[in-house]
C-alpha cells in the first residue's frame, strides 16, 4: 500500500530533522506526493536560502512518485474545508489527506492535528514526531 508524504514529511527528511527515520522507513513502501505538497516542499526549501539547481537535485533524487492533483482531488480537498476548518487545515494539508483517501493510503505528516482530523475524513494519519 503507499504512503502519502505530506510536505512537512518530506521536508524533515530532507533538511534531517526529528522524525526522519520514520519518513525513510516509509521510503520501503511506494511513496507518493501530491504536485501541491511538492511545491510546497520546493517554496520552503527555496525560502530557507536553498539555491534553485540544488532545489532541483534534491527534488530529482526523492525516491516519491508525484501525483497531479486534478479535478477530483480538487474536489475532495474542497470538501474536506467543511471539516478542517476548525483544525486550521490549509489547501495543501487538505490536498494530501485528499490524496490518502483516494489512494485508501495512510498520509504522513509531521503536523499532529492531523491525528485528530485523520478519522474525520476516513484518513489513516501517522505523525512522525
């Protein structure tokens, strides 16, 4: 079964921070982004002073397949706000428990509301820390 990356996942194991070994141990199954959570991954990256061409490496050499987020996630994502909202999810956050459901897929996240939200909108969430 894959497993959903949220950006925050990604992003701690790019930049090694506390929760990496979970991220990589899930790099075992087939591991999936959404092309939203991507771009967040490379806004951050970009913001913390990472220059474009390593961006770009770092980007390229993730063993993740990358998801378009279409129409039908778009949807699900939106209705998902309902729900969210008292959460404070964002599009992106949406976006990715969004994918996890389609995929009936767990969704990893270094963001622990997420654990509360995750039965909410019949999404498996593990958090990494």
């Amino acid at each position: 079964m894959a497993i959903v990356l949220d950006a925050s996942a990604v992003l701690a194991l790019v930049k090694r921070e506390l929760g990496q070994d979970v991220v990589q141990a899930a790099l075992v199954s087939e591991a999936v982004i959404c092309t939203v959570n991507l771009s967040e991954v490379i806004t951050r990256l970009l913001r913390d002073g990472v220059p474009e061409m390593s961006v770009r490496q770092v980007i390229d050499r993730l063993p993740i397949a990358v998801v378009d987020f279409g129409s039908d996630l778009a949807l699900s994502a939106g209705l998902m706000s309902v729900i969210t909202r008292p959460f404070g999810l964002s599009l992106g956050d949406r976006a990715c428990l969004a994918l996890a459901h389609r995929e009936n897929a767990s969704a990893l996240t270094a963001d622990r509301a997420w654990v509360q939200v995750g039965p909410l909108v019949g999404v498996n969430v593990k958090a990494i820390r």
